[in-house]
C-alpha cells in the first residue's frame, strides 16, 4: 500500500468516527488544536502518535484499526452494543409530524458510536433524502453535543391533543435561530422527474423541548413494522451469532451484516444449530453483489 492510499483509507477511517459532526467542531472535542486539524483532514496527514492515541482512547477503537485498518476496530471484546431506538422522526412537511412513539426496540452498533444519552430513531418520509437521510434510514442522535447550521438535527416538540401532552419529532436541516423561533429546512416530495423543491419552515422555542444533532445516518432500513409484536431478543443467541460474525464486520458492509445477524439469530433460534443449509444461505448473502 503506498503512502497515498495509505493516507486516504486512514482518512476514511477519520470520517467515519466524525460521522455528520463539523469535522473542526469534533476536532475541538477530541482536544486536538484547529491548526493541527487542518493539516490532518485537509491535507489527508497522519496525526502524531498523541493525537493518534488521544482519537482512539475518545472513541473508543484500537490504535490498529485507525492507523492502518486492521485488527479489530473495538480495543475489548464489546465491540459492539445496544442502543435505545425510541421512536419515529418524520422527514415531510410539518402537517406530517409522526407522534414520537415508545417503540422500546434497541438496535445493535459498533462501539464507537457509544456515548452518554445517545438514542436512535427510525425516520419516515422523504424530505431529507437530498441530505442522505432515506425512509427507513436508523439516525443516530446526540443529545450532549450543540446543533450545528447547515446540518440535519433532530427537534422534539410538546402539543396536547384531548388534554394529553405529546412529544412531535422530525429531523430537518438546522439553519437559524432568534429569540423566539428556529428555522429549519427540508425538501418536498420528489416530482416525476425525481427533483425536490426545498421548503423551509420555522418553530417557536416555548414548544421545543430537544434540538439535537445527527451524528451518524445508518444505510440498513427499517419499516414500521419491524418493531410490532417483536419477541424478547434471547441474549445468549444473539452472543453466539455476534462470536460467530464478528470479525465479518470490517469486511462487509453494514447492510449485509446486519442481515446475516438477523438471518443467523432466526436460524438458531428456530433449530438450535445451524445445519448445512443454513450455513450455505448465510455465505449467500455474505456473498451477494450489491
């Protein structure tokens, strides 16, 4: 591997730790210096060994897998955990908020996304596909860290229906604040060319009762109904198809990970073992071209 590619996979790497943070405002978290910083993320550098360790020890992975992309990505054996999965977010326009149900599911990420308060949602609609957020998509939010303009955020709202208070959620484009209000935007439906026509729209702040930023958008969708009538997870399964699939994690991508977890669970829990056909399946998906 020469020092180029090198460089950029680490770079990769580096992105994927910052997630949709301002990558100076993650930077100024992890404590390293802005000027320091922008020869690492502009220039593609490697940082010295004390920002190296510093990354690492902060989120939580092995020096190996950020250095140079091997090993395990996690330092321990918790290379993975559950994180809540609260509710629904709408994407559309404001007529269209979704209740933010308790839909107490927890959904499975890799360490490094691991943080105080951090809580998942599951979004539908449409208005934030321009931003990379598809119906479907998992968003992961982070309450402990400050809203950022020009990028999406998660806004909770309080309304009474009948004399009952409930919380209204949807995650737009963050793009200004007063006094009173704040300004978000997203997009309409796509027309029958595909294009979207950006809408903006504002909420007063006596009704929000969370503004918290989007850290990380997961590719695997999801569908309402994936949390209806759900049994109790057994625990002792699920470990034995994360020792299984683990070290599969780095070399697949999320979507088939995910699906081969699922499809293992199921097998395991259905038969006891998994027998040859099973096992023939599971390489089929590993397998399969995207």
């Amino acid at each position: 591997m020469d020092s180029m590619t090198k460089n950029e996979a680490f770079h990769q790497r580096l992105a994927l730790l910052i997630g949709t943070e301002e990558p100076f405002r993650w930077a100024k978290r992890m404590g390293i210096p802005s000027a320091t910083f922008a020869r690492i993320w502009n220039n593609y550098d490697i940082p010295k060994h004390e920002h190296l360790c510093r990354i690492a020890q902060r989120c939580g992975v092995s020096l190996d897998w950020l250095l140079m992309g091997s090993g395990e990505r996690s330092p321990s054996a918790e290379s993975f955990f559950f994180m809540p999965l609260i509710g629904l977010a709408n994407c559309g326009i404001a007529q269209g908020w979704f209740n933010e149900s308790e839909l107490l599911n927890r959904i499975l990420l890799p360490s490094f996304m691991a943080e105080e308060n951090a809580f998942a949602v599951l979004c539908r609609g449409h208005s934030m596909v321009p931003a990379g957020i598809e119906d479907g998509s998992v968003c992961v939010i982070y309450p402990n860290r400050p809203v950022e303009v020009g990028k999406p955020a998660l806004i909770r709202t309080k309304t009474f229906v009948k004399g009952r208070e409930i919380s209204l959620a949807t995650i737009k484009v963050f793009d200004s604040e007063d006094e009173n209000s704040v300004s978000l935007s997203g997009w309409l439906d796509p027309d029958e060319t595909g294009y979207q026509n950006l809408f903006t729209e504002k909420r007063l702040k006596n009704c929000i009762t969370l503004m918290a930023p989007v850290g990380n958008i997961l590719p695997v969708k999801m569908s309402d109904s994936t949390f209806k009538n759900t049994p109790d997870i057994d625990k002792g399964i699920l470990a034995e198809c994360l020792d299984t699939l683990h070290s599969l994690y780095e070399h697949i991508d999320s979507q088939k990970f995910s699906e081969s977890i699922l499809f293992l669970y199921e097998k395991i829990r259905d038969k006891g073992r998994p027998d040859m056909e099973t096992i023939a399946a599971l390489v089929k998906i590993i397998s399969a071209k995207d």
